[in-house]
C-alpha cells in the first residue's frame, strides 16, 4: 500500500479547514497521504465512510447527535481494518480509555494542535498498515493445511504429556517428527490467554476464531523462535494457546528480561495485526520433558497474575505477586463475617465493603474464585426459600480472569440477588443495563453501547425499558443525569456549564432545557429553593 486515503470529521469548519491546508501541503511534498472527503457530523461521515473506503479517519469526539466514539463503533461493524486518529478539545481520560479499548491508536488534544504531531501520527498509521498487510501476505503463502495439522497433533501429544498419558522417553521420540530441532534442553512455556474470551466468542464465528488462532500460534513461533532457537505453540485451553521455546544462557535476571521482551513482543504482534487483547505469563528454566508439567504449570500460575493487573500484561518468574497468607485470612474473614450478619433488609447495603476488600487484598486467583463460588451458593441458600435459588440458576466466576470482570460480575449478581429478596422481579438483563448506565453517566451512552453489554439486540432491550421500568430507554438516561445532577447540587453550588459535563451533558442548554423538563425549574433556581433551602432546615 503506497497511499493512505483519509477522510476528515469534526463539526467545527475552522478545524476542517486547518486540516485540509495540511493536506494540502503533504500533497504539494508528494508525501503518501490523500484528503477524500471531509464530513461535518457522525452520521454524513457513516455514509461517505461507506462510499469512499477510506483507510484512515481523522474524527473529532464531540459532536451533535452522535460522537466520536459511536462513530468508531459503527464503522469498525461494517470496515474492521479502518484505522481511527482522535482530534478532541477534551484531554478527558474517559474518552482516551473508550478509545484506546476499542483500537484507536493515537488520541491528539486540539489545542495546541501541531502539524509535525499530525504527519507522525499518520506516519504511525501506515507503518502499522503495511506491517499488517505484510504478515497478512504471509500467512497467505504458508502452507495451511499442513502446518494447521501440524498444530493439530503437537497439541494432542503435549495434552497427553501433561495428563501423564506419555512418558518422558516416549515424548522425546514422538516430538522428534512434530517439532524439529527441538531440544528439551533449558527451555520454557509460554501461555497465551485471550484477555475476554467471551467478546471474543460474541465477536467472530467458529471458523474465524480457528483462523485466527492459527494467526496467532505462527506469531508466537515466529517470536520465541527469533534467533533460530528452536520453539512450538498450541492450544491447549480454548482460550489459552502455549509455546515452548529454548531459553538463552545467562543469569537468571537476564533470563528474565529476555523473556520478558520476548512477551511484550508476542503481545504487541497480535495487538497489531490481529487486534486481540492477550496476557502473557513465562515459566522459569526447566530441563528434560519429566520438567514439561511443571513448566506448564508455572507459565499458566504466572499468567493468574495478571488478575490483578490490566489487560495486556506480561508476567515473568521475577514479576511474580507475593501473595501473603494474611490477605487470604482477611478475605475469608471478611465474607464469612458478612455471610453471618446478612438479612433480606441489609443485603442492598453489603456489597461495598467486600469490593473494598477485593482491592485491598492478593490471593491466587483460581482460589479466590472457587471460594466466593461455593460461597455465593451459600449465600442464596440463607437469603433465598429453596425455590428461588432453583429457579436462579447456577452462577459461575471462573470466566472472570481480571478483578474488574469480577467486581462487574458481583454487582450484577448482587443487584439480581437484592431485587430476588426485596421482591421486585426485574429481569437481571436489566439489572445490568441499570447498573451500566449509572457507571457511565459521565461518558457518552446509547442503547446499542448498552446492549452490547448485555449481549442482546438493541431493539429488544428498548421494549423491556419499557415493559420493566414503564419508561423508554433515553427518558431513563435522561432522568438519570439529572437526579445525578441534583445529588451534586445538595452538596455544593455549580455553574451549568460544570454541572452538565459533571453528569455527561456536553452543550449546557440543553443540559438547562432537560433540567426543567424534569424537575419544573432551573438549576439556578433549585440551588435557592432546594438546596439552600434544605441547609438551612438541616
């Protein structure tokens, strides 16, 4: 690809202009980026989207009617492999997060904006194209069937050397034609996990997931094998492939900071060119295949690391959490303690401290959650007659592989359970959709970003607003904001322009308009007759 065909969008023509005399100028430099179009709100840019193709979107966030990030969105359904530069007046670290989670590689302030941080910008683009189609070509020329029957077999023999089904001499024999030149000789594992699984699975069809897997297996050979060691990857988990590589010699420290590069290069290969979101995790050194179960078991302990991190994360020997028999005792400690002191009247008020005790506290991931599993059955079984816990349904935490998965999961589960024992009968679909909503006030939501996160059709989440709260979906985003707005208001004073960005709003007249739509007054006047006037009653 020699040319990176761009299209403008920002409501502001000051703006567009200014971008246009860039291009203007790329141009009279012969530099290889082309201006196609120009579009001044999200919807007239969805429909020159889909008329021009164009490979890279220079978009502003705030818009009327849609935004930015809904932009992205929608265009990545119907163009995955467009790329997205952000152009906001807002440094807000809200909108950086949306756009980092959703691939956007470059998220630029307005003002100042520079040319030079523009052309490097999209210089970085087209670097990340042509490293994409590159890879792309040559998994193309890869002889498919034979290396995939490859992988195929390399990961039944690996399964039965870890189940014990395959002795170490008979591994030895039987690699020697799967994997040649491989040496179980100072080596290790690495695991692979797919960050959220489950968005994947929601997101490709089964024949595509196997394709990209297979994408993914011939990075991570292409990677551990760097330098011509030899190395081979397969999946063993559906959503955890491993690769065992030779390590270098060195000291241990080095052996570490190799193998860390070795992660970090795994990941930002498949963030790259697959755009799938992994956690790595290393073993240490092992020698002779008697060592293979061990070195698994280590690389997938080093990956429970990550629970507590971020997506993206690279654990190593040396980056291992210290886990303190203490913080176990406190968990159990302060569950058990909970478990007691619970009633059908407190159980709304309960939830806080056990996540404030999540944050706090490190214990090993898959023995955190097994116990608040089995604890959870306990739970309904004391809150719940045994016909509800029937009718409720198992529950399990083990998809949950970060703590923030398991923190949405708990309040999920938690606001069905409360709404089970205070008898009110809401779906927990919109249990869901309730508590996403007052998570997000302050962001941009809408009734398909809301059903995507609770995997339903957006159609049909629109009827059950209306058929469970007997209000449509924006008049409930609506009233939402603006009880959040008052809530702020008995606080402290606000002008209108911080108490509408405070509660998502970005235009202050409508902010004031929706106001006295709702409450029969302005935020002016509600200071004087309710908050004040609720102060000096106090």
């Amino acid at each position: 690809m020699k040319e990176v065909t761009c299209l403008i969008v920002d409501d502001e023509p000051p703006m567009v202009q200014r971008l246009e005399s860039y291009f203007h100028r790329w141009a009279e430099r012969k530099l290889p980026f082309r201006l196609v179009g120009r579009a001044y709100s999200a919807d007239e840019a969805l429909e020159l989207a889909d008329q021009l193709r164009p490979d890279l979107i220079i978009t502003d966030i705030v818009m009327p009617g849609k935004d930015g990030i809904a932009l992205i969105r929608e265009v990545r359904e119907r163009q995955p492999r467009v790329e997205f530069l952000i152009l906001s007046a807002y440094s807000d670290f809200a909108y950086a997060k949306q756009a980092i989670a959703m691939g956007v590689f470059e998220y630029l302030v307005k003002v100042p904006l520079r040319e030079e941080d523009v052309l490097a910008a999209l210089n970085k683009a087209r670097d990340n194209m042509l490293a994409r189609e590159q890879k792309e070509q040559l998994l193309q020329s890869l002889s498919g069937s034979a290396k995939e029957n490859s992988h195929r077999l390399r990961k039944q023999l690996l399964e039965e050397l870890l189940r014990g089904e395959v002795s170490p001499s008979a591994m030895e024999r039987r690699s020697a034609d799967l994997v040649q030149g491989f040496e179980p000789r100072h080596y290790g594992c690495f695991a692979v996990r797919f960050d959220d699984y489950e968005a994947f699975c929601r997101t490709y069809s089964p024949a595509d997931r196997n394709t990209l897997k297979y994408a993914m297996l011939n990075i991570m050979e292409e990677v551990l094998g760097s330098n011509g060691r030899p190395c081979y990857a397969c999946e063993i988990q559906t959503n955890v492939l491993v690769g065992l590589t030779a390590f270098r010699r060195g000291s241990e420290g080095q052996i570490d900071r190799d193998n860390y590069e070795l992660g970090v290069r795994i990941h930002d290969a498949i963030q790259t060119y697959l755009r799938q979101s992994v956690s790595i995790g290393v073993s240490r050194a092992h020698n002779g295949w008697e060592q293979a179960v061990a070195a698994h078991d280590e690389a997938l302990a080093a990956l429970s690391d990550t629970f507590y991190a971020s997506f993206g994360m690279v654990i190593t020997p040396n980056r291992r959490i210290a886990y303190a028999e203490r913080d176990w005792r406190d968990v159990i400690e302060s569950f058990e303690q909970l478990l007691e002191r619970v009633t059908a009247v407190s159980v709304g008020e309960e939830l806080a401290p056990l996540l404030h005790v999540l944050h706090s506290c490190r214990v090993p991931a898959d023995q955190l959650l097994g116990y608040i599993e089995t604890w959870w059955i306990r739970l309904r079984q004391r809150l719940l007659p045994a016909s509800q816990t029937a009718e409720a349904g198992p529950v399990s935490f083990a998809e949950c592989t970060h703590l923030h998965q398991l923190v949405e999961r708990l309040r999920t589960e938690w606001e069905q359970l409360s709404r089970r024992v205070e008898g009110s009968g809401l779906r927990a679909e919109i249990v869901k959709a309730i508590r996403f909503v007052d998570d997000h006030l302050t962001e941009s939501i809408s009734l398909a970003l809301v059903a995507e996160h609770i995997h339903l059709n957006p159609s049909y989440v629109s009827e059950l607003f209306k058929k469970e709260l007997g209000i449509n979906f924006t008049d409930y985003v609506s009233g939402r904001r603006i009880e959040r707005a008052i809530e702020l208001l008995r606080k402290r004073e606000y002008s209108n322009l911080e108490l509408a960005e405070a509660v998502g709003i970005q235009n202050e007249k409508y902010f004031c308009t929706l106001f006295k739509k709702i409450t029969g007054t302005s935020p002016q006047k509600f200071v004087v007759t309710g908050w004040r006037g609720r102060r000096e009653e106090g």
